[in-house]
C-alpha cells in the first residue's frame, strides 16, 4: 500500500482531473496515474470520506464509479490543480533545456514543440523557477566525432569498431557493432545495435567511445536483433542477476524511484525495504557508499561485509599522515 506521503499528492491531483473530466472511465484514469485499478478505486474511497468540517452529507465529497463512469461533485474547494514548486519547474527546466541541446534530438523529436514547452513552463512557474534554473548549466560530454561516425555508419549501412570503456569494470573492450539506431535514455544519447562481442543488442553510451571507427563491411543485425524498449530507463535487470536486499531512510527513498525494484515494502515513519538485482557488484557497492548513514545493506551478507571494507579502508585514509611536499 502507497505511504500517506505519496498518496496525499495523488489524490490533490486526481480530484481536480475527475473535476474537469466528469465520466471518465475508472481504466482511463488509472493508466494516466499509473495505478492499477484497484488502487484507483481505493483512493477514490477515501476520496469519498472527504470533505470540509463538520462530516455531514453536504459537507463531504460526493464520488461515484458505477458502471466504471467516475463522476464527482462537491470538491470545489479543491478543485485547483496542483502547481509546481519552485524546486520542481527548475528541475525540469533544466532537464527539458539539455534535451534541447542533443544534436541527435532533432532526429528523434520536434525542437521546436520542445521549445515550445519550455516557454510556456517558464511563464508558468513564475519568475523564481526560471531565474533559479537559468543559472544552471548542463554540458553534454561526448566523443568529440562519436555522434557524426555513428550517424555516417547507419546511413551508409556499415559496422562500426568500438574501443569502449566499461565503468562497472573498469576495463576498456573492443567491440564490433553493427548500428541500428540512436536513442536517448535516461538523459544520455545511446548507439543501439548488435554487438558481436556479446551476440546481443547492446546500448553504447557515446560518451564511453574511446575510439570509433567505420569498417568495410556491411551492417547486417540478425533477424533476433530487436530494438529494446528505453522507455523505463537503460538497466534491464535478469532473474540471473543478483539479488539484493536495501533498507532506506526517508532521505534514501530515491533508490526505488531511480532504479528498477522486484519489491517496494513500507517499514513505517518513511523507510523502506528495496529488493533489487543487478549484475554488477562494483556497482552495488558503489551505490551503498553512496547512501551512506541513509541505507544499509541487509542482504546478500557477503555483499554488506564488502561494503563494510570498502568504507572502514576510505575512512583509514582520513586518519594516515599527510604526505609533505
């Protein structure tokens, strides 16, 4: 079940959007919040237990979904829809401003319909978001000719010779690939295409294109090489994958936002138990370092024993002397 503190928000969202889209069916409305339908009717009955003091009939919010036609009466008082804060529309002003600079956006969306956007939004959140999010600047780093090789590639219809770094190993492969398209996921541009390496199709972030070439040779992907679907981010977690199991404080509830989790259980007062895979150990301690005092590691043990390591020998270096120069 959704925390208060996530569900209140919802529901400040959902009753204006029923206001002003009275009959709306209950699939509708729950695939544009992202909820199952049973967790739509939930909320609309407690929806229906509210209102302004007093509790009597006329006092509470009138809702109803016979049939599967949600319609609403008596929520006038909150009928205003929620506005972004100052922190939120400057964080998606900047966002929507670095896809706008993607030389490869132009192929995959309309600049100026992005443009667009961020015009009204800038009117919309007010002089505060805009100033705030203009003193923000994000560079894309990039292969200095990656994006113009990978692009000559896939309109010539010619493999391509990656030397390309592996961060999660920190190693540096060769790769064959043959180029299938560019996308943009989680904010990065991506070649996508069969790599020959791993007999799959593969992401290469440009960025990590150490060196690419064109070779002589035809793309030819094989029949299995399907475009994978980046709509929920870049990490594609298996069920070989190792599977760990994180406990987070109110501070570290962002892990089950940014990452992709088998299981999501609320622990009371805003701390969570995540299980999540991933393939990469390296990563994994990462990660936990990086959420500090603010989640631990409960299992696998072998993997919290290695974080434990991994800090008590960063915090040594704190204590050794300094070497004078």
């Amino acid at each position: 079940m959704s925390a208060s503190t996530d569900r209140l928000p919802r529901l400040l969202a959902l009753v204006p959007y029923l206001m002003s889209h009275q009959g709306a069916q209950v699939p509708e409305v729950a695939k544009i919040f992202g909820l199952t339908e049973k967790q739509l009717i939930d909320d609309l009955q407690l929806v229906w237990m509210c209102g302004l003091p007093g509790h009597t009939p006329g006092d509470l919010i009138d809702v109803s979904w016979d049939g599967g036609e949600i319609l609403i009466e008596n929520a006038e008082t909150i009928a205003r829809p929620l506005r972004l804060g100052v922190d939120e529309a400057s964080a998606l002003l900047v966002a929507l401003r670095m896809l706008l600079e993607f030389p490869e956006f132009a192929e995959v969306g309309d600049r100026d319909a992005l443009a667009r956007v961020i015009a009204k939004l800038e009117r919309a959140a007010g002089e505060g978001a805009a100033a705030v999010s203009s003193q923000v600047a994000v560079e894309v780093d990039s292969a200095p000719d990656a994006l113009a090789v990978v692009k000559d590639a896939l309109r010539a219809g010619r493999r391509l010779s990656l030397t390309y770094y592996v961060p999660g190993r920190d190693e540096v492969t060769p790769r064959e690939v043959d180029p299938m398209r560019v996308v943009v996921a989680d904010g990065r541009p991506y070649l996508e295409g069969w790599c020959y390496r791993a007999e799959a199709v593969r992401l290469f972030r440009l960025d990590r294109m150490l060196e690419v070439r064109i070779l002589d040779v035809p793309a030819d992907p094989p029949e299995e090489a399907e475009p994978l679907d980046v709509t929920e981010g870049v990490f594609r977690p298996s069920p070989s994958d190792e599977l760990v199991e994180l406990e987070v404080t109110p501070a570290g509830r962002w892990v089950a936002e940014y990452y992709p989790c088998e299981e999501v259980t609320e622990l009371g007062e805003g701390r969570l138990r995540v299980t999540l895979r991933a393939r990469d150990r390296g990563w994994l301690v990462r990660l936990a370092l990086r959420l500090g005092d603010t989640g631990k590691v409960v299992a696998p043990e072998s993997l919290a024993e290695t974080v434990r390591e991994h800090a008590s020998a960063a915090l040594a270096l704190y204590d050794a002397p300094c070497a004078e120069g």
